[in-house]
C-alpha cells in the first residue's frame, strides 16, 4: 500500500489486522533458500562479532527485529513474535512517498537456544508491493569464532508501482541490506 504521509499507529494495527486473512504472494514456502530463475535473488553478509557470548546477543537483537532498525524503514509492531505464522507490517519511508507492506513469519532457521546458526524466514502478502521471501540469519564459526549476519532474499516486483519503478526499488533494496547490516553491527555493541 502506497501512501502520501506516514499512516498513524491505528491505520498500521488495522492494516495488520486485515493481513491476517491474506495468502502469500508467492506459491512455495522456502524459495529464499533455493536458486528459484523466476525470483531475483539477492544475498549479503558481514561478520559482525566474534565468540560466543556475541553469538547469542545476535540472536537475541534477530528476536527483537533488530535489524529493522534503520530510521526510513520500521517493523511493525515494533515487539512482534518471531513465532511461524506472526503477520508483521514494513512501513518505509521512501523519497516522497511510505509505503506499507505485509509479512508472514514462514520458517525459522536452527534453534534459539543451542547450536551455531538461529534464523528466520517471512513471506510476502499479497497486500506487499514486491513478491517473495527473506531470511534473516546469524551464525557462530567455532573454528575463526566469528558471528555472521546474513540476508538472502528471492523477490521480484508485486505493485504495479514497483514494476514501473524496478531501478528505484531495486536501489532501495540495497540500501535496505547494507542499512540492516549496519544496524545488527550496531546491535552488537548496544546489548
């Protein structure tokens, strides 16, 4: 949904209240994890600490969404479950203009208590301006001791409006992977 002003806090629980009955809006759960030649996918990824204990306050701000963190694009509700099936809202700030976009929590990625690899998957609506799917994952090396955060998304445009402004959005795009990335790095000194 694509809007003039930023939509106030009932126009956002509403939008996500009516996401709840929408389907995805693509067909096959898990194709951010796959090579899918009809999405365009798109990976990046950085160390962002080292041992353990910066493993698990990782997966601990991945918990918190904290990776949203980016001051033109925000998650919504702000303290939603990562729990599979949770309906969350993107709202970004684009150049003159927000947009709102459903989500569904799909998958997760190992477990949050034990093990070298936590994440999770959330799947386009079909009240979302692109189509397809996102993985938000962090891992522990035990060999170099470094945690790395990772983005891998399949998506391609959804809105007649992202169709038109394909360049743009894929700009955004960018800006959003390495923006997320800064904000987990961030996240790793803040808890």
């Amino acid at each position: 949904m694509f809007l003039i002003r930023r939509p106030n806090s009932l126009a956002i629980e509403r939008f996500i209240s009516n996401s709840a009955g929408l389907p995805l809006s693509y067909d096959r759960i898990g194709i951010a994890g796959e090579n899918p030649t009809d999405f365009k996918l798109d990976e990046a990824g950085a160390v962002i600490g080292q041992g353990k204990e910066a493993f698990q306050r990782a997966r601990s701000a991945l918990m918190k969404w904290r990776q949203f963190e980016l001051g033109w694009v925000e998650l919504c509700p702000r303290a939603a479950a990562i729990e599979k099936d949770t309906n969350v809202a993107v709202l970004v700030r684009h150049v003159g203009f927000w947009s709102l976009n459903g989500c569904r929590v799909v998958y997760h990625l190992g477990d949050r208590e034990a093990g070298p690899l936590f994440g999770l998957a959330y799947g386009t609506l079909t009240n979302h301006a692109e189509c397809g799917e996102e993985i938000f994952e962090v891992s522990f090396n035990p060999q170099t001791k470094e945690v790395i955060y990772r983005i891998r998304a399949a998506s391609k445009p959804h809105a007649l409006g992202t169709r038109i402004g394909y360049p743009l959005t894929r700009w955004f795009q960018d800006r959003f992977r390495r923006d997320s990335i800064a904000a987990m790095k961030r996240a790793m000194v803040a808890d």
